[in-house]
C-alpha cells in the first residue's frame, strides 16, 4: 500500500466522510494483512487514549489545551508501537495517524473527524481478519 496522501487525509480531517470510509477500509485492510499484520491489541492501545479524550471533549464540546497536549503526545506512543511490532503495515499506520493528529489544530469538530477515522481503520483492520 502506498501510504494515504496527505490531500486525502485533510479532507477527512476537514470532514469528508465518503472519502474516510473509504480510506479507512483501504488502510483496515492493509493493517490486517490477512492475519499476519498488526495486532488489535497494538492498535487499541493508542485507540483506548484517544477514545479517552474524545469523552472528555464531547463532555465540554471543544478541545482543551491540555487534550490537544494530550493528543499530541499519542505521536511518539505511535512511534513506539511501530518500532515494537516492526512491521510494514505498523509504519504506515504511525504515518498516516500522525499526520492526522497534527491536522487537527485544536479544532473540535476535526477532532471528532479524526476519532471516526481511527475507528474505522479499527473496524476494517477486524473485519478483515486482523489478529486479536
């Protein structure tokens, strides 16, 4: 898989949600590679943190600075997931959620954009066979 460009990625940040269904699914399946891809397990681990203040910033309706600090800071979690599973599909997904986190510019509604993203990728990865 070539890695989503980065146009792709604004837009489903930005909110275009035909456009991230589809790339979720193209990205899920990559990242299951059919069984032998990533984990669930290695995916939930940043997912489970981003579910978090996805909670908190629906309960206050933006983004504070210290959940976007937070947010920030699931960029090196990311990187330490690719170097531990040290697979192809890992980089890619360290690449893509990374560039996503960064689009968000403290923006809740991108935010919330980027929470559906990663939950598709998430649900494609499992319907595809991604191990558990």
């Amino acid at each position: 898989m070539q890695t989503t460009n980065e146009g792709k990625i604004r837009e489903i940040i930005g909110g275009d949600t035909k456009l991230l269904v589809e790339e979720a699914e193209e990205i899920g399946k990559f990242v299951a590679n059919r069984g032998r891809g990533l984990a669930t397990s290695q995916i939930r681990n940043v997912f489970g943190a981003v579910k978090k203040l996805e909670i908190k910033a629906k309960t206050s309706h933006e983004i504070s600075e210290t959940a976007h600090s937070e947010l920030l800071l699931l960029i090196p979690r990311l990187a330490y997931m690719d170097a531990r599973a040290k697979k192809r599909e890992s980089k890619e997904l360290k690449e893509i959620l990374s560039f996503a986190i960064k689009e968000i510019k403290g923006d809740f509604e991108r935010f919330l954009n980027f929470c559906k993203f990663f939950e598709a990728i998430l649900a494609y990865h499992r319907a595809s066979g991604g191990k558990s």
